[in-house]
C-alpha cells in the first residue's frame, strides 16, 4: 500500500507544479520540496487540497509543517499516518 500512496501523492505533486508553476520534474523520495524551492506557499496549498480530495483526509494548518512536507516520503508518512 506504501508504494501506491507514494506514486498516487508523486503524481500529485508533479501534476500541481507543471499546472501551478509550469515546472516539470521528477520528485524523488528525499528531495527537499521546500528547501530547493520547488513548493512555495502557493503550491504547498494545492498540493494540500489535491491530498485531501485524493485520500479524503482532512488537514488542518497545524499539520502544515516542514515536518509534514519537505519530501515526498515526509508526505507519504502524514498521508498513511492520516487514513
């Protein structure tokens, strides 16, 4: 289930930011999405919003922490953490 969660929440991110900022990469598990700039507020809240759509979990602004979303295994962890 971890490898579905990850791709579904990998193919989240990359469809947002090609949408959000028109950039095009490919996330790998420990890139730094906040630190490398790759999420900015604006991202970070479609992202957000996709995750809670997706995996019909609620996140609050508390849970909104580098923790949480610096890399795409920090989010597959609160998103298995959340069902």
């Amino acid at each position: 289930m971890t490898n579905e969660v990850e791709k579904k929440i990998s193919e989240l991110l990359t469809k947002t930011l090609k949408e959000s900022s028109g950039l095009d990469i490919q996330i790998t598990s420990d890139m730094s999405l906040i630190d490398a700039g790759i999420l900015d507020s604006l991202s970070i809240v479609l992202v957000i919003k996709a995750i809670q759509s997706e995996f019909d979990i609620d996140i609050c602004a508390g849970d909104i922490t580098l923790d949480n979303f610096d890399n795409l295994t920090s989010i597959v962890a609160f998103v298995k953490s959340r069902q």
